[in-house]
C-alpha cells in the first residue's frame, strides 16, 4: 500500500531532501506516511527567503484588507478539509477522533478567523497628547521573521495560535512541527499554498528539533522564537537566542491544581477533573494533575471519581467509543510508568491503573491505564513534576488557606481550576493563586479573545487574545513637537 508523502515547504515549493522519516501512529506502531527531513541546507534556505519576503517582497505592502482577507482564506482552508486533517490528527497523535472532529480542527480555523475579523482593531494606533504641542503616536509594527515551534500533543492548534498571530501581525514565518506529529503542519502547508500567500511568507519544515533547533533559534536574522514545549528545551532555546537579542515567547511545563471546596457541585467538579487530567491522554501542559480536595466531601469525591476512571475506555483513537487513546510514543509511556513507580516507592497509595493493559487489541500501541494516587505529600516527586500523562493526584485539605498554600507549592504557575458554588469566594481564591489561567467551575476552555500564558517555570509571554496577537508586533513611539511660534527647547541647548 502507498502511504503518503510529505515535503518541508519553503520559499513557496515543496522540496524534497531525499532524507525520510517514517511516521508512526502510537495506536498500532504502524507507519502511516513519510516525511521529507529538512537539515542545515533547507534551515538556511527558509531563513533566507522568510527574510528576503519580510524585507524586500511584497509582503511588507500588503494592506490589512489584503492580509485580513488572505487569513481568513486559510481558515477556510481548514474548514474544507476538516475532515480529513481530523483523521490525520487522530492518526499522528492517536487522541479520539470526537476530539479531533469537534475540539482541535474547528478550534483552529476559528482563530485564523479571529486573528482575521481582529487584526485592523488590534492594530489601531494609538495617539497621546502628552502637552498641547507634544503628540506621541504609538504605531505597531511586524516583529519581522518569526520562527514557531510546536509540540506534539496539540500540534495544529498550537500551530494555529502560533501562525494566525504572526501572519495578521505581518511577520514572515518559519513553522517547525514536532518530528513527532508533523502531518496536519505539512497538510496546512499545502492549504496555505493554495491561497496565494507570497513565496517566502510562511516555510514549514520537518526534522529534528535536535539537529535543526540552535541553528533556527541562534541564527541573527531571525527576530523572534515563539516556542511551546518541555522545560528543558525551552532553557535550551534561550541560550541558543543570547548571543543574538531578539524576542521570546516560552510556553513551558506545568504541575496545575484543581480546588474542589466542601460547596463545589460534586458531580460538575468530578466530571470535570477526570476531563481536566484525563483528556488528551492527560497530555496537556493545563493538566490538573494535582487534584486537592476540601476534606468534608474528600471520601465521596474519591469514591465517585475511581468509578468513573475505571470505566474509561481505552482504545484505537478511529472508533467513536474510544475515550482515551494510546501515549504518543514508547518512551514516553515508559516516563509515565517511570513516575508511577516512583511515586508507589516514596509512599504514595496507587489506587487504580499505572500500568500496561493486558488486551490483545491494545498490545502494538502505546497504551497505559490511568491511575489515580493518593495519600500524597508535598516533598513526593509526583506531586511537583510534570507526569504529562494520565496520573491524577488526590490530596486532602481542610481549609482555603492550606488549598492556597499547596497550589503554589510549585516551581510552575500555568493553569488552576475551582469548583465552588460560592462565585465570590471563589474568585478571591483565584486572586491568590499563582498562574496564569484560573478556571473557576470549567476546564480547559480556551478562548481566541482571552490571553493565555504562564507565570514561573511555565513561561513568560502571551498567546491569543489581543495580547498575545501584539506579542508578535514591536510598538513604535513617533513624537511630534507641533510647536508654532517657538522652538523646543533642545533647539537652543548649544544654540545660545
């Protein structure tokens, strides 16, 4: 059977480098397409046209009537091949194809719509009258070319955050999938070609973040990383940018908590958690893996949420009652089961899962049963590090101080959640937690008007919202002095 074929685009083609790499889906082991790798030949070539694009093509031109309607041609794009990048996604990733379908493919286009219908408004200059005479006209501008890096857990909808941005912004783009998950990236190229965009405005390419990460990241002409990945990498990137000044975006780790106060909705608050830890493989940087519970509800919250974590259904991310797909990789499950045995040996009580099912179904995928500890203290390793897996901690606690105190018990500050029925109470909790994104009685609803990004080891910068979309913009202060019958004084400094 012929698998399809995917190649790095840069400077408007699709290029192929002879370099192969067999791309696996975590559910069977199988290999469902190849991919063209780009190197150190192909890095320089898509850095030297993204910059030839930024600062002689006509890109720089373009209106924003013109660049509004060419972002909004991509979302369309995505639309009308919705179905197919959704299968895609579920086969690179293996997540259930529900949540490929109705979560990641429409989120997607609907930012390049936002950033489509927002841009001229986000955009406005803005004019401060500072005396009579003095007028400050505060202008943004392209950051100018801007290199995206994306991780495998969510890869076209971070991708889509990343480029809508800095397209409606006016940068010129280099996007890098996960070597991982890059065919919704690769098939997104092929979208974007077909819209007209100038050659060199967007380049995506393939291959290692090992071998082509410092040379994207160090190289001069290059103004901006935005990166979303581990910790370590991100540390990596940013010694790589030091000896060249430009701009960062890091969207890092987390180890997010969830508070379940005595008065929360106890079956909202547990629906919830399970989805706030469990979805996606527990493969989100916002999981709530430490799930800190008020201890007048602690017995029935453990009760209910080990009956509902037992019924999750493993399974091949293709059939519509899967709930939880495969890990992404082999070494990935085994840094889970890692974690989980870890945990079991520093004292913490394994109540269900943390190991590999015993299906025949399930055998050549990436498959792990999730687990759910409790009897957890603040000094265990599984209660400050990041699993990124479907491990949920369960923690007791007696008041709203203690709730606070072991929330920011953390080196991360991404993402928090409050289940409570007391809105007032609950919002001053929120004021007290450390992160960047609090949830009070939802999880995980992102929205392209609403800023997201975290505080701490999590990162420093913005996506969506009209501060992430200025992220990828430089403001530029323009002074006029108006004066009319009298010069500044500056003119007579050494006039006199």
């Amino acid at each position: 059977m012929n698998i399809p074929y995917y190649l790095p685009y840069i400077n408007g083609e699709f290029v192929d480098t002879k370099r192969k790499q067999g791309i696996i889906n975590p559910a069977n082991g199988e290999v469902i397409a190849e991919v063209s790798l780009a190197g150190k030949y192909e890095v320089e070539l898509a850095i030297d046209a993204a910059r030839k694009a930024f600062d002689q093509g006509p890109w720089k031109d373009f209106s924003l009537t013109q660049r509004k309607e060419l972002v909004l041609k991509i979302s369309q794009g995505i639309l009308d091949k919705a179905g197919e990048l959704a299968r895609l996604e579920t086969l690179n990733t293996g997540k259930p194809i529900k949540e490929s379908t109705f979560m990641d493919i429409p989120s997607a286009a609907k930012t390049f719509q936002h950033f489509s219908d927002n841009l001229e408004k986000y955009l406005e200059p803005e004019i401060r009258q500072v005396t009579p005479e003095i007028q400050g006209n505060l202008i943004y501008q392209p950051q100018g070319v801007v290199v995206l890096i994306v991780p495998w857990n969510y890869p076209l909808i971070i991708a889509s955050w990343k480029l809508a941005a800095a397209l409606a912004a006016g940068n010129t783009v280099i996007l890098k999938p996960s070597s991982l998950t890059p065919l919704t990236a690769l098939e997104l190229a092929r979208i974007i070609d077909d819209c007209g965009l100038p050659k060199g405005v967007v380049n995506i390419l393939s291959g290692s973040g090992n071998e082509l990460g410092e040379i994207l990241c160090a190289d001069k002409r290059v103004d901006m990383i935005s990166f979303t990945g581990s910790n370590e990498v991100g540390k990596q990137i940013i010694g790589y940018a030091q000896n060249n000044v430009k701009k960062l975006i890091m969207e890092l780790g987390g180890k997010s908590a969830s508070i379940v106060m005595e008065d929360a909705d106890l079956e909202l608050a547990v629906n919830g958690s399970l989805c706030s830890i469990f979805l996606n493989q527990g493969q989100m940087c916002t999981a709530m893996s430490r799930i800190l519970v008020h201890e007048k509800v602690y017995d029935k919250f453990i009760a209910d949420f080990l009956e509902k974590t037992k019924r999750i259904k493993l399974g091949v991310g293709s059939e519509h009652e899967t709930q939880m797909g495969p890990l992404i990789s082999a070494g990935q499950r085994q840094n889970v089961l890692q974690f989980v045995e870890k945990a079991k040996a520093q004292g913490a009580k394994l109540l269900c899962g943390g190991s590999i099912p015993e299906d025949d179904n399930l055998k050549n995928g990436f498959f792990f049963i999730p687990a759910v500890f409790s009897e957890i203290t603040s000094e265990m390793g599984i209660f400050q590090e990041e699993v990124f897996g479907p491990v949920a901690c369960i923690i007791k606690f007696s008041d709203k101080e203690e709730a606070v105190k072991l929330a920011n018990l953390s080196d991360f500050g991404l993402a928090a959640c409050i289940w409570s029925k007391d809105i007032v109470r609950a919002r001053e909790i929120a004021g007290k937690i450390c992160s960047g994104t609090v949830w009070i009685n939802t999880y995980g609803m992102f929205y392209d008007q609403l800023p997201y990004g975290g505080f701490k080891q999590s990162g420093f910068g913005k996506e969506l919202g009209k501060e992430g979309f200025l992220e990828y913009s430089k403001l530029k202060n323009v002074v006029v002095d108006n004066t009319i019958d009298s010069k500044p004084l500056v003119n007579y400094w050494y006039g006199l």
